[in-house]
C-alpha cells in the first residue's frame, strides 16, 4: 500500500466519471484531503457524497481564468501538494475530415486544459515541502493511431509539456510525470465499442477485439491499475522518477 505523506491535499481534474473517479477514490483511501474538479456539479456532489472525494470545484479547463479561480477556492480550504490533470475528451476523424476547429478543440482540452491546470496550481505548490503533478495522457502521446490524429498530437504536446516541465522542476521537491493508458474500461471506451458494433454489425467482443488488437495482453486496461500507477507516482518512493511517461497498456508500445 503507497502511503502518502501527511494527509496531502490532491486536486484531480476530470473526476466525476472513469479514470479521474477512481483516481479520486483512490487518492483518498490512501489518505489524501481530495477534490474534485469538473464541470458537471450533480455529478461533483455525487462523489462527495459517496466518500470519493472531499469537496469540488466546478471549471472547464479550457477556461483558463474558470481553472484559476476553481484551484483558487481549493486552495483556500488547504494548499495543493498533489495535482493530478486528467480531463480530456477524444474524438475520430480521418485527417482528411479533420478540420481545424477539430485540431483546436483536442488542443484546448487535452493539452491547453493541462496548461492551464498547472499554471495555476504551481506557484503556490513551490512553496510546499512535497509535490507532484501527474497528467494522464494516452499512448496515442506515445506512437500514431489512424484517425486520431488531432487526439494523438494534443496528447504528443501534453508529453513534451511533462518532459520539459520536470527538468525546470528537477531542483524542487516537485516531480511532474505522464500515465499513458491504452484503451481502459470506462464509459467513454464503452462509446465507442457502440459506435464500432453500429458501423460494422460486430458484437461487442469482436469489438473489443478491435479496439485492444495493439495490446498484446489484449484486453481493456481497468480504471484501477491506471489509479494504482498515479499514486505511486504520488508516494514517497518515487522522489527520483520525473519527466516519464510510463505506460499502463498490456505491454504495447
């Protein structure tokens, strides 16, 4: 069991369903001070209610002065140790069909949301004994996938942001590292295993076929090893692990 020093305060982006939910649950079993920051508040309540997280912020990060303000008031109940950037959103096209507008919304979710998440929570982190910072990428920031490329180069940016970040912070007690799932169980994947099934007449286990082909586990990844991955990272015992990208995906590389 990683154990997190002195009941740190996380902030996890993105955590009112998949991923970021069980992040969020996570963290505060291993005894982190949680909040949830999203933009659905029915759902944000929901996770405090159910013990996931503490409290929550609302803001959608591609909404620099929302995100600002949002870390701002999480702040304000205890100083941020820990941020965990984990909002995003995927979307399919072929480059030919990709349009500009498609390039920009993957950028300003996937890349610029972790901008701006870390803008704001870092100046105020400096000034803690203990931080961390981890964003979940994708292995679409590690290799190509067709017909995702605005996804695949958002998620290439938020990688090279993670790299270039921790060696700045390399002198600090702030690491700053990527988990990189491969397709994961969640209610996003399950959307698109529909969209496979309705386009091709598959059943879904030929689907899932599909979709973890390039796993050679090949299986979906589940919320819970991406979580168990992210509070390590968050623990003690990785002080000396910054700028990675470490993959969570059956082997795939």
């Amino acid at each position: 069991m990683v154990e997190l020093p002195n009941s740190p305060h996380a902030v996890v982006t993105g955590a009112a369903r998949g991923i970021g939910r069980q992040i969020a649950l996570q963290m505060t079993g291993a005894g982190a001070v949680v909040t949830a920051l999203g933009r659905q508040t029915a759902a944000l309540e929901d996770l405090v209610a159910h013990g996931v997280a503490h409290s929550y912020v609302t803001a959608d990060v591609t909404d620099q002065a929302a995100v600002v303000a949002a870390m701002r008031e999480a702040a304000a109940r205890q100083p941020i140790d820990i941020l965990i950037a984990n909002a995003g959103a995927a979307e399919s096209a072929s480059f030919a069909k990709s349009d500009a507008a498609l390039f920009r919304r993957m950028m300003d979710v996937n890349f610029m949301g972790v901008v701006h998440s870390i803008q704001a929570a870092l100046p105020a982190m400096r000034e803690r004994p203990f931080g961390r910072i981890v964003v979940i990428a994708s292995t679409a920031g590690l290799k190509g996938y067709a017909y995702v490329s605005a996804y695949a180069a958002a998620k290439h940016a938020a990688i090279g942001l993670v790299r270039s970040l921790a060696l700045e912070l390399a002198s600090t007690r702030i690491t700053v590292n990527a988990v990189c799932p491969g397709f994961t169980d969640t209610d996003l994947v399950a959307g698109s295993l529909d969209t496979i099934m309705k386009k091709t007449g598959r059943d879904r286990s030929a689907a899932v076929a599909e979709l973890t082909k390039h796993n050679p586990q090949g299986r979906l990844i589940s919320p819970t090893e991406v979580a168990d991955t992210v509070l390590w990272l968050c623990g003690e015992g990785a002080g000396a692990v910054t700028g990675q990208a470490i993959a969570v995906a059956g082997g795939e590389i």
